[in-house]
C-alpha cells in the first residue's frame, strides 16, 4: 500500500481508508471475504500504525517479527491476547509442518488440524488478521493505548492522546462484520464491479459535485491489488536506490553517516536517516535516506509503496552555491542553499566532529574542479579542521584572551566555487577568500579576514546576488510559461472555435429546439439565424418528435434556409440515385446467389453421388470458392485451360475485352468499380429495379436445396433463366463479384445481430437496414463494409424510418465517420489529441495513466470514437449525444467528441484516482458502466471542457 503523506496523522489516515473500504465492502456485498484485498490492506495499515514508535524493547529477541513479539508481550498481562498468541502459534506450527513436509522431511502430521489455504499475503500478516477474524483486534489496540508508555517512544501515533484513542475506536466496525470463506461467483475475480466503485465513491463524496473536473483527489490514495498486477516483490527503482548508496564500480562512496536527522515537514518531528557523498564519472551527489528504508521498520511493506520515499533527498552538488555550518553542543547542521536562494532542509550531525569530516570528504571530493571557499585548514597530524575565526569586536576595545577564546566563531558559510566558470561576483569573493586564506596560513592577527567574513559589503553582494537569482529564475519561469501556453494554443487552437461560448445553458435555450420554434422557422426562415437553431440544439437538444425533420438538415441532406420545393427536389434526386444504385447491387446479387446455388447443388450431388464431378462443375466450384489470395482468374482463362480452346464469354464478350455488335452492353472494361458503375445508363431505371427485384426475390424463394436442371419442373424456363443469368454475369468483373460476395456475407451477419433487442428492429426494418448498407457499399466497394457500420445507421433509421432518406443521411455521416475505420487515419489522431488535453487539463490523472503500466495511448476509446458512444449510451441518450456532435460543429467545435470522451473519463476521475486504476481496470470499468452513464451530465461537463480549453487559449 502506498501513504500519500507521512508521521502518525497519516498513518491514521490511512487505516481509516481501509476501515472504510471493508465497510464499503460489506455494505455492497453483503459480506466481507476473507481473501479480499481489503483484508489484506487493512492488516498492513493497521501493522504500520501499531509498530510505529514501538521500543525496541518492546519487541524482544523476535526481531524478525515484531508485532509477534509485541502480541506476546501483551499476553502475559492481558488474557484476550494470551488466547490469540496460542491460536496463532497453532497456526504457523501448521505452516511450518506444511513446509517440512513439502521438503521431503517426514512429520507426524495426521493428528494436525487440516491447514488452511492461506495465501501468501495472509501469512505475512497472519497476526492481525487472526486477531481481526476473532474479534479481539480493537480490544488489543485499546489495551496498547491505555498502557501506550509501557511499549511506545512519545512520538508513537498510539502514545497520542487523540490519535490512540480514534485508531482503537475505527478498528471496532471491522471487528464486528462477520467474514466467509464460501466460493462466490466473484471469489476469484476480487476487484469491485463498477457498480460498487460508484457507490463506494457517492457513501463517502455525496457531498462532492462527481462531475466537477477540476476536484482534487484524496491525499491518501491506495494501492489495491489491481488484476493488471501479479508482482508483489519491491520495483527495481527502489532496489537500485539502495544499491546506489554503497561502493560499487559506478560510484564512489566518498562518506556515509547513519542518524542524520532531516525535519522534512514544519509540522513533524525531525526523523533519522542516512547521509551519503558520491562521487561518478559526471556528478557528485548528496543523498539522504529515512533509516525507516533502511532496515525496514515499517514493516514488511513493499520499499517502493513506503511513504518515505517522498522523504528521501537526492541533491546534486552542482546545484549548491553555499553551505551554511553551525557548531552546536549537541553536534552540528548544515544548510545547503542553492542558486536560487531557496534552502535545503538542515541535516543536523551527531556530536562528535561528523560535520567537520563531512566538509573535510566533500572537499576533497571537489578537488580538482572545484573547491570549498573559504578552504578547511589544514594541521599536521591532526587532518582537517574549521578556521580560527573569531567574531569581530569594535574599534579600540580591548578584550583578554579569556574573551577571545570564548569568541571563536561557530558559524561559518563556505561557498561551492568551481575556478574555471566564476562570474563577477565569484571573482570578487575569491580575491576576498584568498586574502582569508593568506590570514589562516600566517598570523592569528587578520582583522580583513573578519571583515570578509562578517562584514557588510559581502553580506550586501551575497543579498544581491540572491536577489539577482531569484529575479532571473523567475523571470525564466514566467518565459517557459509564455513559452508552454504558447505551445498550447498552438497545438489546441485547432480542436476549439476561437468565440468563446458559455458552457452555462441560457434560459432562452434551456428546452432546446422545440417543435413551435422549428415550424415557425419552416414557415419563416428568416424568422430565426441559422446559428441560433444550432446553438439551441447544442444547449438543450431537439425535440423527440421533430428529430426526424432536423436531422436530414443537421447532417447536410438539407442546407438551412431551403424552401419546401427545393427540399423535394433533393428528396426525388435522392431517389432517383438510389434506385440507380440498387439496380446495380441486386443485379449483381442475383449473381452471387445463383452461384452460391449452383456450387451448394453441385456438392449435394457429389455427397449423394460420390461420383467425380465435370469439369463445369469443377469450374464452378472453383470460381465460388473462399478468396484466400489476390490472385483472380477469370471465367474464359479458366474454360480455355479445360476446354482447350476459346469460348466466347455469354453476353457477346470476347476475351480482349471488344464487344460483340450483338452484346448491347458496354465492356467490363468500362466500368469503374470505384464510381459503383456511374456510367451506365438505363432507358428505364424503373423497370430495370422491378426486374432485378424479381429476378433476386425468386432466387431467394428458390432456396439452397434446389438444383438446377430436371429438379426444375419447367425445364424451358429454367435454362431461359439460366441464360439470362449469364448475360448479366458477363457485365459484372470477377473481382467485382468476389469483393461484393465478401461485403455481402458481412455484412448480412451484422445486421442480423445488429441491436436485436431494439423494438424497432423488426424483420422488415432489418431488411430496410441491409438494403441500406448494401447500396453503400455497393458505391464504395473499395473500402467494403467494416465491422460497425451497422451500428452507426442504425440510430438514423430508427429516427428517419424512411430508406432513401436515411441512406442520403448516412452517407453525410460517413463523410466524417468512415476515416475512424482502419483504412482511416483519425483514430490515432484521436488518441494524440486526449492525451494532450488530459497532460494539459488534468495533469494529476494524466501522471496516474502513464505511471500504472502508461495507458496514455487511450485505446481504452477506441470504441468511443468509432461509434460516436452508439456502444455507451441507451438509444434516447444516443439520439441527444449525435445531435449534440452535430451542432457543436457549427457552434464550439469541430472535434467535440473529444470532449465527450474526455467528459466521460472526468466525471469519474475521483474513482480512477481512488482505486489506482490501470489499463486493465479501466477497461473492465467502462465496459460494465456502458449504458449507465448521466448523459446530461457528461455533455454539461464536456462544454466545461470546451469553454476551458477556449478561455486557455485566449489567455483569460
């Protein structure tokens, strides 16, 4: 588990976290079990809290396992502890068994109870967590409380007289719960439904607006057992940290001193721990480590997730100008100041000279680059000691050399001077310091010397250059923001219109557009701007029941200000185009289904017959089989190899692709499968339709079981129709044909399935939708059907209810949509463009993404853009969340699902942060919160949004 703060106040914090979460737990489960990760935090938390401050005495010889040691203790005085030492020695005496026995030592262990599964976590604190199961944890700690001198140094959190007494309070709920170990449905999948992190997260912030994206999380944010994370053992950072502060062939360990005691915070007492200098090839560093990660008093917690980590100190000697020393009784501290004036928190020695060797190791660690102003002096035998300085006394007063001795100085500043890049000011300080040097090199009488130290016209230059520094940095500062807000509006200016809009809805647009406003605007255009409209719909929505008049015109199938004329002019365009096209694509289909009929009888017959077949049957079976390649042949090559000669193809097409005067039809070679064959023209396209029409439905009324020839009971009109059926064949490529066969099988297997729970999906809308589809398909072949399509017309058809007018529609969308796809590039323009907003607006959520396992690639919405939220949303919400898309095009921003999806990660940024969440966790979140999302709320924090990136760029 991982602390977001320190001392015993935090400790406490944290226990209560895992109070709460157990609580949480039983509350929405109805049950707590016993291998739940709650468990297992709550023991590590409460460990943590009883063993901080503990004495070592406390602990007796069981140094290996203090809070063993510390329970025993208690027993002897208190009988509730005395039962649980003898439960839990029964315990690990059967662990121990289990052990000996799995090694191959023989043990008489069949009059043992039966161990039980315990996991290697619950072993680990097999302590508290027996003493949590038998109800006797909260009587402990109050018991360590009320005798918290007898076992605890004053700074323990159960010495506190407020904090003892909470911690034993908070530990009676969890007490009280009743634990299992029966196998739920969920036993092995531990983590909480999103269901239960939704409400884990209102019981504790009901108070606290969930929508609000500028919140701050928790400062105590834990570390549960996520599914993404198998690895319990410490991360190598933290290995490699310790590793660092011994000799090793990279560094040089030049000093090392243990209990050196660092305040890292005003409002705790200053801890020990383990200053080191080193020295590598490029630097030289000063490192300072809490000696609670040294020798693991924190218990057996993992060293990365220890909260003193946020303590430990890694300075680089290249970045400190002065060292301020001070000579005490009890020791000595020094402070290291930077360039910048800010100080470094004082270390503060043990008595007995640790200062002066400190200095003594840290300037001969700088020789020969750099050195310590005023140097160390040095005396014969005696190694390094601090200079015979005395503080200065006025002119002509006279002192006895009693006096004198008691006014030696015990203060000194020495500077970090490196010779080769002095600035002016370390000029003149250094022809100061080598008068001080020539002084504590001759005489004892060197009154300059004094002056330079104390006196006021290096003081006024030390002044000025601090303030010298700190003007620049700040100045620096205020360029590097300058400089970053100008990347921002650069990089983001694209994703937002420059006018600012309001995310607050305006009363006048509060009931969106209504279905008064919108036939006063058709019987008067200029009644109403055609921006108001949009800005209407983007505030408030449209309507139910005049969504089908707005969307065609929200899409771009109408142009706002149209007269009815024009509309209906659009509307038999539209048709005309339709019916062009679904001549064309059930034509070809008719094709595809007699092929598929005449290979499904030709394998009847092989199965029934066992006879080899033709070679016409072979040719068949050939040419319908799977594509696996991109290799095609076409049906002549494939006669001439068999047949040995040159046929003609049906049709009048010869093989050089010239047309026969007979044939009547245009060359396979005229056509463009890309312009969906925009050539062609028919006589009449109507009766063309009703043919094709026919020509398909008695195909499809024909079935797969029947074969051609003496099955037919009209043997004359069979082989007329087969003929026919060969003429058409001959106008369409193979590739076409197979393409189209591909698209076809895909995409009558997504409607299929296409929102069958829907009330509207009835078989003949279903219908309605594939005819839709395959005429899309049909005019952009090339691209074919990809696999959601269907779900993004499925929405307009349910609205429209009309085919040529939703067909119309779809291609609009499509215009936009069809690049999400793979054969599209948007999607990763998609992810780009989240990752800069969430570094930018949300920088704490955005640094929780990339350190659990760097999801900052955002493939977790991939589903969100594809779709528009189709997936996410129930079918209302989904009607609201499209049309709000399409007016923000007009009024606040063309890429407004971005917003939407950044809207939706926001609104439950609080739980993400709360429960550590990585891309697994996520993932599995978003996937059982679909279609459980406040829609009104997501689009009511995605205009925050966007009104925060616009007012970012404008500077306001």
């Amino acid at each position: 588990a991982v602390l977001g703060c320190s001392g015993s106040a935090e400790l406490l914090l944290w226990s209560s976290q895992t109070v709460k979460q157990i609580m949480e737990e039983a509350v929405t489960r109805k049950f707590v079990h016993e291998d739940s990760s709650h468990i297992i935090s709550f023991c590590a938390a409460v460990e943590a809290c009883v063993l901080y401050g503990l004495k070592r005495r406390a602990a007796g010889f069981l140094r290996s396992n203090k809070i063993a040691a510390l329970f025993m203790k208690v027993g002897k005085s208190f009988p509730l502890a005395e039962e649980l030492c003898k439960k839990v020695q029964d315990l690990e005496q059967l662990i121990e068994n289990a052990r000996n026995q799995v090694q191959g030592i023989p043990e008489n262990v069949r009059k043992m109870p039966k161990l039980p599964n315990l996991s290697p976590q619950a072993i680990k604190h097999l302590w508290i967590r027996t003493a949590l199961f038998e109800k006797v944890l909260d009587k402990i700690v109050h018991y360590l409380v009320e005798n918290s001198s007898k076992y605890y140094e004053k700074e323990a959190l159960l010495m506190d007289p407020v904090d003892g007494p909470i911690l034993a309070s908070l530990l009676v709920g969890p007490c009280a719960l009743e634990y299992t170990k029966m196998k739920t449905a969920d036993h092995f999948w531990t983590d909480p439904s999103a269901d239960e992190l939704v409400q884990r997260h209102r019981i504790h912030s009901s108070h606290c607006r969930q929508d609000s994206p500028t919140k701050r999380p928790a400062l105590c944010i834990q570390k549960r057992h996520s599914s993404g994370s198998m690895d319990d053992r410490p991360s190598l950072s933290a290995r490699d940290y310790v590793e660092s502060l011994h000799q090793n062939s990279r560094a040089t360990l030049l000093y090392g001193k243990n209990n050196v005691l660092v305040q890292p915070r005003d409002d705790m007492e200053a801890i020990p721990g383990y200053l080191s200098l080193h020295q590598t090839a490029d630097i030289m560093a000063l490192k300072w480590t809490p000696n609670q990660l040294m020798n693991g008093s924190v218990g057996d917690l993992d060293y990365e997730k220890s909260v003193y980590w946020d303590y430990a100190m890694t300075i680089r000697l290249e970045e400190i100008v002065y060292l301020h020393c001070h000579q005490q009784d009890s020791g000595g501290t020094v402070v290291l100041v930077s360039q910048d004036g800010i100080q470094r928190p004082p270390l503060r020695f043990p008595r007995g000279g640790h200062l002066l060797q400190f200095l003594s190791c840290l300037e001969n660690g700088l020789l020969p680059h750099g050195q310590l102003d005023p140097p160390l002096w040095s005396q014969r035998g005696k190694g390094k000691v601090f200079p015979k300085l005395r503080k200065r006394s006025p002119q002509g007063s006279s002192e006895s050399a009693s006096d004198k001795e008691d006014d030696e100085a015990t203060d000194y500043v020495f500077r970090i001077i490196y010779p080769g890049t002095q600035s002016e000011f370390g000029e003149c300080v250094g022809r100061e310091g080598s008068k001080w040097a020539e002084g504590m090199c001759g005489s004892d009488s060197s009154p300059h010397i004094l002056y330079v130290f104390i006196g006021r016209a290096p003081l006024k230059l030390l002044c000025d250059n601090m303030k010298y520094q700190i003007l620049s940095r700040a100045f620096y500062g205020w360029l590097a923001y300058c400089r970053h807000l100008s990347t921002v509006r650069t990089h983001l200016s694209a994703l937002v219109h420059h006018n600012i809009v309001s995310p607050d809805v305006p009363c006048s647009a509060s009931a969106g557009l209504t279905a008064d406003i919108w036939q006063r605007y058709l019987q008067d255009s200029t009644s109403y701007e055609d921006q108001e409209l949009l800005r209407l719909i983007y505030y408030g929505g449209i309507q139910h029941e005049i969504r089908k008049a707005v969307w065609p015109f929200l899409l771009g199938h109408y142009q706002f200000g149209m007269t009815e004329a024009e509309r209906k002019e659009v509307g038999v365009g539209v048709l005309l185009a339709r019916q062009h096209t679904m001549a064309e694509w059930l034509g070809c289909e008719a094709i595809v289904r007699q092929r598929e009929k005449e290979s499904h009888a030709a394998a009847l017959a092989k199965c029934s017959s066992g006879a080899s077949l033709d070679s016409h049957i072979q040719r068949m079976m050939h040419r319908d089989s799977t594509i696996s390649n991109e290799v095609f042949e076409s049906v002549d090559e494939v006669e001439q190899i068999e047949d040995g000669k040159q046929s003609k193809i049906p049709n009048g097409t010869v093989p050089n692709g010239t047309c026969s005067p007979d044939s009547g039809h245009p060359s396979s070679q005229n056509f463009s499968i890309a312009s969906g064959f925009s050539e062609r023209s028919f006589s009449n396209e109507d009766s063309a339709l009703e043919t094709n029409k026919s020509s398909a439905s008695s195909q499809g009324k024909a079935g797969g079981s029947d074969a051609p020839g003496p099955q037919d009971a009209d043997g004359a009109r069979q082989e007329e129709k087969l003929q026919g059926q060969d003429s058409l064949e001959g106008e369409f490529p193979p590739e076409l044909l197979d393409m189209y066969t591909v698209n076809l099988h895909r995409i009558e297997k997504d409607v299929q399935r296409c929102d069958r729970n829907y009330w509207y999906f009835t078989p003949a809308n279903l219908e309605k939708l594939r005819n839709i589809m395959c005429s899309y398909i049909w005019q952009h072949i090339e691209i074919g059907y990809v696999q959601g399509m269907c779900d993004l017309l499925a929405p307009l058809l349910v609205i429209l209810d009309d085919e040529a007018l939703a067909f119309s529609c779809f291609s609009e969308l499509m215009k936009r949509m069809n690049q999400n796809f793979p054969h599209g590039g948007a999607m990763d323009t998609h992810f780009a463009n989240m990752r800069s907003l969430i570094q930018i607006l949300d920088s704490e959520l955005f640094e929780l993404m990339h350190q659990n396992g760097d999801y900052t690639h955002f493939y977790f919405c991939y589903r969100w853009f594809l779709l528009d939220f189709k997936r996410e949303l129930v079918y209302d919400d989904v009607f609201a969340v499209w049309e709000t898309i399409w007016a923000a095009a007009h009024v606040s921003s063309a890429h407004y699902v971005l917003f939407i999806a950044l809207a939706l990660v926001e609104m439950y940024r609080d739980i993400i942060l709360e429960n550590n969440m990585d891309f697994t966790d996520i993932i599995k979140f978003f996937n059982e919160m679909a279609e459980r999302h406040n829609t009104k709320q997501i689009l009511k924090l995605a205009r925050d949004l966007v009104y925060k990136v616009q007012t970012l760029i404008e500077n306001k």
